[in-house]
C-alpha cells in the first residue's frame, strides 16, 4: 500500500532547543547518530525508503517560545528536487512583516505546498481575527492548513490554545480552506475533533501521536468519515516509521479505508490527486 507521512520534522540541534533535542534523544537514537548535527535530504529520503513510505510532509516551525525554529528556507530548499518530500511553511507571529505576506512569498517564492500551524507553542488563538486575512489567502491558494490540536509535552507550550473547537469559527468562515486538526485533540479533546468532521466537510483529522489500536474507540464512526483521516509519524518523535504503519494494517478496516488513511487521503487534501 501506498505511504505518504503528513508530519515530519528535519531539523538539527541549530534549530531545536535543547529540550527538543534531548527528548528526541531518548526517543530516537538513529536520529540522534545520524541526523541531529547535520541532516541531508539523501539521508532522509533513503531513511523514508527503508520505512516503506512514499513521500512526507516536511515541516517548518515557528516556535521560539517552545521548541525553536526550522526556518521556510531551510524547508524549502530541503525539499528541492526531491518529489517525495513535500515542503510545509510556518507563519511567524513574532515579525513585523503581515502574515498574508509571509505566506505569499512561501508559496510563490519558496514552493511550499501548505503550512503548519502551532498555536500551542507561538501561542494564538486559531479563530483570533487577525489570522482571517491569512486564512483567506491559503484558501484561495487551494492548499492545507495542519493545526497541532491538543496538549503538548515541550516547555513553553499552552495547552488552552490546543483546543479543536476554536477551528469551528475558522471552517465556518471559510468553507473552502482544508483543516486539518493534528493528533485529533489528544488526549482529552477527542470527541470535539471527532464532532468538528461531522459538522463541517473542511475539516480533516490528523491521527499523527493517537494510539493506533484505539482509534475505533476515539472515533467510533470513522470508516463511515474515511474520507477524513490522515497518517502521520511525527518523526523524529517516534523512534521508527513503519510500526505505525503495520499498526494501521491491523486495524479491523476495510482495504479501502487503510488505502485512504495511509495515502489517499492526503493526496486529495494536497491537491495531488
Ligand atoms: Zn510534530
């Protein structure tokens, strides 16, 4: 079956705070050895291929106040010539340059193919007015919002802006722009998540750190919305790729429910498909 990972991180001790690079430490010592003072798109790619997966969302992060910052640039340029890697912008919230700005110069000028959102580590409220402007552009650029929903382990973080709920003003204000609501709310914001896909067609869930076998019990109808369900690995958070993917064949779904949570699914959402 195809893989496309939605959530995965590229950066080095230049970019992370010590915290960051500690945790990842004692989570991931292959990243550690190899990637933590220098990481290569070569190194990437052909870790991804010894994983089984086909391509990844490659994140940038602007989060001075938690865990620091991969810049768009460096994404960018990460990501540049390798089609299985699919760049992702970040916004930063702390620069006197408008948001709308920021994020045209992402797209036109540094390719990225959506932008990741981190209100629990820039801390902002998703549905605070002054992101509409943004929200309008990235809507009619057709491409992804992934907002981290949810708590969050790393200091500095507020957990209060993880709530999912604050994604309904957002979809119902802009029906066309994709939401995607990461790690569904975990751990305690699940049914908010899950109710947010029942009510608005724009929002997706984002299964990236919800443990696999109990997603039937968090979202009990979820091959009935199969549409809406996006893997993710989180990486280097997680010490390996493919256990989660193993884990999802294990699942009592049907094929082609599999099919749409491993890749489909994000392909319609990038506007790959
Ligand atoms: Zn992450």
């Amino acid at each position: 079956m195809k893989v496309i990972d939605f959530h995965l991180h590229i950066g080095t001790k230049e970019h992370w705070t010590p915290w960051v690079i500690d945790y990842f430490g004692k989570n991931n010592p292959f990243y550690y050895d190899n990637f933590s003072e220098k990481i290569t798109p070569e190194g990437i790619t052909t870790y991804l291929q010894s994983q089984g997966v086909d391509k990844a969302v490659v994140l940038s992060e602007y989060a001075p106040k938690a865990t620091g910052v991969v810049p768009n640039e460096f994404t960018s340029e990460f990501c540049d010539g390798h089609t299985e890697l699919i760049p992702f912008g970040s916004v930063c919230l702390y620069n006197e340059v408008p948001l709308v700005e920021q994020a045209e110069y992402a797209f036109k000028n540094l390719g990225v193919k959506g932008f990741k959102m981190l209100p629990t580590y820039a801390h902002f409220y998703p549905n605070d007015p002054m992101l509409f402007p943004f929200y309008e552009l990235v809507q009619d650029l057709k491409v992804p919002l992934l907002f981290h929903t949810g708590t969050s382990i790393f200091k500095g973080s507020r957990v209060k802006y993880g709530d999912p709920l604050f994604l309904d003003d957002v979809a119902d204000e802009f029906p066309h722009l994709r939401i995607i609501l990461d790690h569904g709310g975990r751990p305690f914001w699940y049914d908010r998540a899950y109710w947010l896909i029942t009510r608005h067609k724009n929002i997706y869930i984002g299964i990236t750190g919800i443990p696999t076998k109990q997603l039937p019990r968090y979202f009990p109808k979820l091959e009935k919305y199969q549409e809406r369900f996006i893997f993710g690995s989180d990486w280097p958070g997680v010490p390996d790729i493919k256990p989660l993917v193993e884990k999802i064949y294990d699942l009592p779904f049907s094929e082609e429910t599999k099919e749409r949570i491993l890749a489909k699914n994000a392909e319609d959402v990038l506007g790959f498909s």
